[in-house]
C-alpha cells in the first residue's frame, strides 16, 4: 500500500515496529530509523546509488537490522505544490518497493535538505562531514515531520 496520507498510513501500520525514511536521490539513498515509541528520527547508513536490484538489498538489508512496521519516503513537492519528474522519481522508486509488504507513506519533504543542512551548520560540522551525512540527515528530518504527524 502506497499512500500520502498519515491518517490512512497509520490504520495499514501493524502494531509494534519502527518506522525507515528514506530520502531517494539520484546518487544516493538517506536512511533514518525513529525509535519504537515513535517520538525522535535518527540518520541511518547512506546507500551509494548502484543498479536497482543492489539498492533494493542494501535497503532489505538495513530493514533486517530492526523490526520495522512501515517506510515513509521523501517527495519532492515543488514550493507552487506541483510535482516534478524528481517527484515522479520517488513515486516509482515506491512502486518498485511496494512488493516489500510494508505501508509507504510519500512525505511532502520540502525544505528538509535545507533544514538538515542548517543544523549541521549550527553544529559546526566542516562541509566534507555536511556533504557525507546530509542525505541521511534529510531522511531523518522527512521521517521526523512524519512521526510527529502521526502521533499527533
């Protein structure tokens, strides 16, 4: 089940698990896990972007480290709300997924690369750690405004 909506995303959840984000780049894929009482996201391992099939492990792979009840995906919404072929890109990186059996939820994330890469900033990281942890760090900041939309 693909969806963009929490509400519905939340009801196909089964009980217990954690949630994956993922932020789905042409080069890369960020991951983030939240912890089991969904209250905090944190960046996970960078998957360097090969042939699909590969991705596809390295993602089934890093699923296998938790027990996890569902993947939230970033998608790139332009600021007028329109779409991009960037959007359509994750959409179909989500049909591909699909047959994993877990809930997908596609995550408005505009402004999370911004948002990660201030923080990092604020932290004083130097730009070659900005440049290697940002992806994951987005995945969390799109996985961090999921959660918090669904316990609301």
């Amino acid at each position: 089940m693909i969806t963009t909506n929490a509400a519905e995303f939340r009801d196909a959840l089964p009980d217990g698990g954690v949630l994956i984000g993922l932020d789905v780049g042409s080069k890369t894929i960020g991951t983030a896990f939240c912890d089991a009482g969904w209250s905090f996201a944190s960046p996970a391992e960078l998957i360097v972007r090969s042939k699909f099939a590969k991705d596809k492990a390295r993602l089934l792979a890093a699923l296998a480290t938790r027990p996890t009840a569902g993947i939230v995906i970033g998608l790139p919404i332009n600021m007028d709300g329109s779409e991009s072929p960037r959007s359509q890109s994750s959409r179909a990186f989500a049909r591909n997924i699909d047959d994993l059996g877990l809930p997908i939820l596609l995550w408005d994330e505009r402004w999370s690369t911004a948002a990660a890469e201030r923080a990092m900033i604020e932290a004083d990281l130097s730009r070659a750690k900005r440049a290697e942890r940002i992806d994951s760090a987005a995945a969390a900041h799109i996985l961090q405004g999921a959660i918090d939309a669904l316990v609301a």
